[in-house]
C-alpha cells in the first residue's frame, strides 16, 4: 500500500499539535509496513505568505498538485491541505483521497467555528462576510480576506467535501459537524481517534496540584479558567499564545503560575504528577488530544460539557465534566477525593482506545474501503 502524505507546512508556520500527531502517524503506518510518501511544499521561507495568498485566493497551485499525483499512490491522505492545496486542483487528484479532520477549514475561513466565545456558524451558510467584518484571523480584516476569498458559498460546496472518498473525523462530535454542518452522507465519514504514544512516564511523587496545557488563546477557554480559579489550589499553566501577557497580570498574586512552553515529555510528566488535567475548552475541538494525552499516564480530567474532551471524561468516567466553571470547586474537590478510581479510568480508556496498533489497524480499513468495494470497516 501506498499513501501520499499530504501534509503541507512552512517554516514560518507555527507547529501545532496537529502537526506533531500527523507526523506521529506517518510514523506508526511506516513501522506497520505502509510505504508512506510525504509531499510537502516547497515555498521559500521569505515568499511562503505572498505564495500562500495567491493560492488561497486563485484556488490553484498546479506544481503541488502534481507532486502528489506523481508519488504513483494507491491512496491520497490529505491532513494539511491549506494553503498551498488549491481548491481548484482537487479534481486532479486522480486517486481515491482520504481526509483527516484537524480542524474545520473550509466550513470556517479561520477553522475553528468559534468567535466571541462561543460557537459560531454564521459563515457556513453564507458567503464569509461576517469573517471579514470581524477580522477573524489574527484581528485584522485584510488579513481575513484572502481566507474568505478562498471559500465558495455556500460551505457545504467547497470541492473538498466532493473530491475526499473518506472523511476521518477524531471524534463523534467531529462527525457530526461533518454530517451536519457540511452535509457530508454518513457513509462516508469514520470516526477514528488519533493515537497517543506511550512516552515511558510515570508518577516521579505523590500527586499534587492541577494543571492546564495548551494555546494560550480565547478559543481555550484559559482567561474565564484563571479568573476563575480558586485561592488556595494551585495551577500551573503550559503554553504560550496572545493571552500570555494578560493572564501573567490576572495571576499575580494567585495560586496560578505560567511556565511557557515545555517539550512532550516534560508535559506528561507534569500530567502525571498532578492532580489532574484542566480542559475549560469551549469551542468544538476535532478530539481534544491534550486529554488523552492526560489519560496515558493515569491523570484525571476535569472538563466542560459540550466539547470532544468533555465527550471522552463523560463516555469513559475518568473525571468530571462540568455544566460551567460555577462548578468549578465542587469538581475539583470530587476529583481529589477520588483520584486513585479516576486514574485507573483514564489508564483504562487510553489502553483500550488511543493504542497505536489500534489506530493503525482502523486506518488499514479506511484505506481498503476506498480502494475495493465491500469491505468491512473496524469498529
């Protein structure tokens, strides 16, 4: 089997945490046997946003087309197709194309379907006007404007939703966005999770305090969670984003302490020697990977109802899922009366759900489906 990779990313782009779990499963499908083609774009780190721009806007970039289709695959893996897929080269795309969804471009010019907030879908429906007004990428509505650009009216007509055979969607909640939102049939999305590695961490002391990982931005939900947060417990928080400076003045003074940036085992080991995970997230994450990272080492999880996350500490009870932050007090304390059941929860899910021979072996039947009628789709 062979998979055309398509997973574009410039230097100059920030690495996302869809980044690194679209590398992890290249990787996983490579140990598996899979001949994986990565095609990346080849865009001078000086022109990467003029060349990015023209793309979105023109809706071709022939050459990057091409390159995927000369790699002689059996199945097209499209994870990050913007921006330097143009919208109008899916058609050329002469192989059955799988598409794993990270975020939620192009139903939203900006991919998070969220705005002031909370959820937002005023665009979906419509021609992305209300994205400009509200300069949704980065503030600024020039900047907006080449992602509006790029997006026919209504959502659900963007090519990509024809072009992709298979729609791989990280959560139940992802699908239904798909389903629902972009009209996609049923029979052509599949709900599969992303895979959480095993790091070879584990509790190094008693556990004690909480913690919050992730972006540094309103659509986490970190500014209410600070502001929010009890006198007396402690939070450490990781990550950076535009809020930084922000929380930095809300925290002073308090039991919150920001610590910035921190590499992938140093964050699981934090995971695994707190109390437990902080998910205040309120927009419509794809799957929420930061809890089953949580989970990988036993740590328990306090989150929001309405979002992926929450969706996983409900189905699989390896914490507390809370209605609004009001109930923040009440979970925090229910969670450290009762860690030792929570952890063997969520040690529990992560073993039987987020392995990556499980992960491996579902992808393995997406791809079969799509390449030969008939067969039969992993549970």
């Amino acid at each position: 089997m062979r998979v055309a990779w398509v997973h574009t990313n410039a230097r100059t782009i920030l690495v996302t945490g869809e980044d690194l779990a679209a590398e992890e499963q290249a990787l996983a499908l490579e140990r598996a046997g899979v001949d994986v083609r990565r095609v990346a774009a080849s865009v001078h780190e000086r022109a990467a946003e003029l060349h990015a721009t023209a793309v979105l806007i023109g809706g071709r970039n022939r050459s990057y087309a091409d390159a995927i289709v000369a790699t002689e695959p059996d199945v097209i893996h499209v994870h990050k197709w913007y921006p330097w897929l143009g919208r109008r080269d899916l058609s050329r795309l002469d192989r059955p194309v799988v598409a794993t969804l990270h975020n939620y471009r192009p139903l939203c010019p900006v991919g998070t379907l969220f705005r002031d907030g909370g959820t937002c879908t005023e665009c979906v429906g419509r021609a992305p006007v209300p994205a400009v007004r509200h300069g949704c990428y980065d503030g600024s509505r020039i900047r907006t404007v080449p992602l509006a650009l790029s997006r026919p009216y209504p959502a659900a007509r963007h090519p990509l939703f024809s072009a992709v055979s298979m729609f791989v969607a990280p959560s139940r909640r992802a699908a239904d966005v798909l389903t629902g939102l972009a009209r996609v049939p049923p029979e052509r999305v599949r709900v599969v999770p992303s895979f959480v590695d095993d790091l070879g961490v584990g509790p190094s002391r008693p556990p004690r305090g909480w913690l919050f990982v992730g972006q540094l931005e309103p659509t986490k939900g970190i500014e209410q969670l600070v502001r929010r947060w009890p006198r007396g417990e402690q939070l450490t928080v990781v990550g950076t984003g535009s809020l930084e400076r922000d929380l930095t003045r809300w925290a002073d003074g308090t039991g919150v302490r920001l610590v910035g940036r921190r590499g992938r085992r140093e964050v699981r080991q934090l995971m695994a020697d707190s109390l437990g995970l902080l998910f205040p997230s309120t927009y419509l994450e794809t799957q929420g990977l930061v809890v089953g990272e949580a989970a990988s080492v036993g740590c328990p999880v306090v989150a929001l109802q309405g979002t992926a996350g929450g969706d996983q500490v409900a189905e699989h009870g390896f914490g507390v899922v809370m209605e609004s932050l009001e109930e923040l007090d009440a979970a925090l304390a229910t969670v450290a009366s009762d860690r030792d059941a929570f952890s063997a929860a969520a040690t529990g899910y992560w073993c039987g759900e987020l392995g990556g021979e499980r992960w491996v072996a579902r992808m393995r039947s997406v791809y079969a489906e799509v390449t030969a009628d008939g067969v039969r789709p992993i549970d």
